[in-house]
C-alpha cells in the first residue's frame, strides 16, 4: 500500500499494476517480468574452476555441450567453492558431485519455468495476486502523530484511510482520520488546516491556489457520524478547482491531538478527462478452449491500454486475474479478457464465474504521469453461463518465447546429465 505520510504519492503502478500493469509496458502481463529475471538471467562467463573440472580435452558429450549456460547450474562450481576446489583438482567423487548438483539446479530451473508458464501471464491464478483482487478498498494506514523534521509524539497514533488513490473524470475521494493512544484508545482530535493542492515539482511552484477542504466530525458532507472521533471530508477535483488538472493533488492536514500537533498529508492521482470510454455491456464466448469475456470501449486516443478484470467463482471467492494489454486504435474497439481454459479444468471453478471490477488505462511511455486512467467498472458486470469443464482446454499455454525457453533449458539438463554420465563412466575400473 502507498504509504500517505511519505510515500502516498502514486507510484507508476509495478510497470505492470506495476507486473501486470507495467509488466504491461512489456506487453506480457502481472509477475512475468520478475518470473523472467530471476529464470533467465544473462549467462555466466566460464570460471576457471569450471573449466578445469572438464576431462582434458573435452567440450561436448554426443554434441551436448558440457558447460551449463544457466549461472544457477554453475554457482555451486565458484572458484570459493570447496566442491569446485576439489573437483578442479582431479578429485572424481567431487566432480560427480559437483555434476549431481548442477543436474539438480538445471531440472530445478525447467521444472520451475514449465509450472509458471503453463498458463498465460494474462490469465491468472487469484492467490498469485491478492493483492489486486479488491482494488477498490479504502487504503488505511497508521502511524505517529508527526510534524516534520520533530519527533515523534508519544503515545498518539493517527489511524487514517483514503477512498482510492487513483481517480478519473467525475469520480470522488473520501478521506478519514481520527487518533488512537498506543492501547487503541481514542483521543480527541482537531483538524485545524485542510487544503488540496498542486504540489510544486522539479523545483517549480504549484500551477493552481490550494483550495480549502471542510473535514468534520459532525456527521456529514462525507462524515458517517457525529462526535465520533474520525474527521472526514470528500475531494472532488472536477467541481473543486481541478477539472483541467492531469497528475498529484495533495491534501494536507494539521492535526492538534491535546497539546500536541502533527501534519498528515494524502496524494491522489487524477485523470481528467478518460482517453476511451466504455460502451454498452459483456459479452462471453468459449473460444480455442477458453472462455472469452468481451468489452466494447470508444477509444479517443490511440495507444497501449492496459485493462485489468477479477473473476470469482460461484460461492464468491476470488478465482482469476485476467488482463489485456494491447494497442488499440482509436474508434469503437473490442477489448477481450481471456480465462485460460486449463486455468478452469485445473481449478475446477464452481460456476456461474463472475466478472467484476475492471478498471484500466493508456499507457504514456517516458511521461509523468505515465497514464491516463479511464473511468472503473465498480462492482459485478456479468455472470457467465455455467459450463461442463469438458468444454475447456486441457493443453498449457504456448507461445514462441515458451518453446525458445523451454528448449534452451532442457539442453542445459541435458548438458549437465551427459557430463554427470561421463563423470561416472571415467570412475569405473
């Protein structure tokens, strides 16, 4: 969660929303870039000792090659490496065992790799992104009562929660604080300064006056209740002086907790004016073994959209994260979220399947703010039929790119197994 006292200020969104969102820039969906860097990372250069572990003369074995290319393989053969030691040295049982292990870290890394690629990057499994299932719940947050560059207060703690960080067109942010001692007590609270601003970036001043915003305890303009100890206001920047604005609106607070003050601050990411809007409503098809949940958006300005659905499953628990992450024309487009069928015969979703909360944006590559947001479709927007699993693919996901990589680190397997079988074959008598 963004942090509101010092890092509340709307990062890029995991370049994927920040995986899938910037893994989005990548054109390839949520925890795929990370899954990447850490299975591919650039070959190692060729280590002495390495090298020196290899029967004179040999390179290759029935035309595999023997030295591994995966740097996960060779680690254990690291100059500092006692085995690698040994085995440099002409010792049979070390380079057998040096061998056993980078068979072991080679199998590790294509197993690894075939189970995480199994289905696309744009459909996934619920439980691996929690974390965005529920997009739309306030972000809350507590810490000290704290003014800058002071300690500290002790013993107060300032509980607060924000509506949403990101905001489009018409759209609306509530905002809530109230303060707590360290067992959890309240403690009478006054917000003694509100106001939204333009913050100053790269050294220039602000572009627009702060405008000045009514928290209250008094049960309402956004307050849920009287004299309950939490303060509340809501921003609405299209009627409150940012309706032309593109980028942060910072609200600050001083807070005055007994005799002790504080300052608090929130950022909001605002998008004035969506570059497509939706138009009309769901459409699902079962489609090359899959099941095919169809958007229609009238795109203003062309570009990268990145579009992002939930989808849970009768009973109502989360199932799948489904994406898109395509150009688009302008004009009235199709935007189709794919739930992968061996997704669906693997888990074995309770259906009808629901799709709810989408939200999605234009990607603006080297800007700030690097997206433009269109408006979020709040809450469930259509229930599936209910389907046989049999009317679903059981095959794994396939691309190009898996069957380059799926290669490259089978011959690594097979590399190290033809030297682990050469290593032994030299220790018979």
């Amino acid at each position: 969660m963004p942090s509101s006292d010092s890092a509340a200020r709307p990062r890029a969104p995991r370049r994927w929303l920040i995986a899938l969102l910037l893994i989005a820039a990548a054109g390839i969906g949520g925890g795929v870039i990370t899954l990447k860097r850490l299975a591919f990372p650039e070959p190692p250069q060729t280590s002495p000792a390495s090298i020196a572990a290899l029967p004179p003369g040999v390179t290759a074995i029935n035309g595999a090659q023997i030295q591994p290319r995966h740097p996960g393989m060779a680690q254990p053969g690291g100059p500092q490496d006692p085995l690698a030691i040994a085995a440099a040295n002409g010792d049979p049982k070390a380079q057998e065992a040096l061998w056993a292990q980078r068979l072991a870290r080679a199998t590790e890394v294509l197993d690894h790799y075939r189970e995480h690629t199994k289905y696309p990057f744009d459909s996934r499994p619920a439980r691996e992104h929690a974390d965005q299932m529920y997009p739309n719940q306030p972000v809350r947050e507590e810490g000290r009562l704290v003014n800058p560059g002071q300690k500290p207060a002790p013993n107060v703690r300032i509980v607060s929660s924000q509506e949403r960080i990101y905001v489009a067109g018409n759209e609306t942010v509530l905002f809530t604080v109230s303060a707590v001692d360290d067992t959890g007590s309240a403690l009478p609270l006054q917000v003694t300064r509100a106001v939204a601003l333009d913050p100053p970036k790269d050294g220039k001043p602000s572009q627009r006056n702060s405008v000045n915003l009514p928290f209250n305890d008094e049960g309402n303009a956004g307050d849920a209740a009287a004299a309950d100890g939490a303060w509340s206001a809501r921003l609405s920047p299209a009627t409150q002086g940012f309706a032309g604005h593109f980028g942060v609106i910072r609200v600050e607070l001083t807070l005055q907790v007994g005799n002790q003050t504080g300052f608090k601050f929130f950022d909001v990411f605002y998008t004035p004016d969506s570059p497509a809007t939706w138009v009309g409503g769901v459409r699902e098809a079962v489609e090359a073994g899959s099941l095919n949940f169809y958007l229609k958006a009238d795109v203003l300005r062309p570009g990268r959209y990145v579009i992002t659905g939930r989808i849970d499953d009768a009973k109502g628990q989360p199932f799948a994260l489904i994406s898109f992450n395509h150009e688009l024309a302008k004009g009235t487009q199709d935007i189709k979220l794919n739930l992968f069928g061996k997704l669906l015969v693997d888990e074995k979703p309770a259906f009808p399947l629901t799709l709810r909360d989408v939200d999605g944006f234009l990607l603006i590559p080297d800007a700030d703010p690097d997206r433009a947001l269109m408006a979020r479709r709040e809450g469930k927007l259509h229930t599936s039929r209910s389907y046989p699993l049999t009317a679903f693919s059981e095959a794994e996901w396939d691309s190009e790119e898996r069957r380059r990589y799926l290669e490259e680190y089978g011959r690594d397997v097979e590399s190290a197994r033809a030297h682990l079988e050469h290593v032994r074959r030299s220790m018979k008598p």
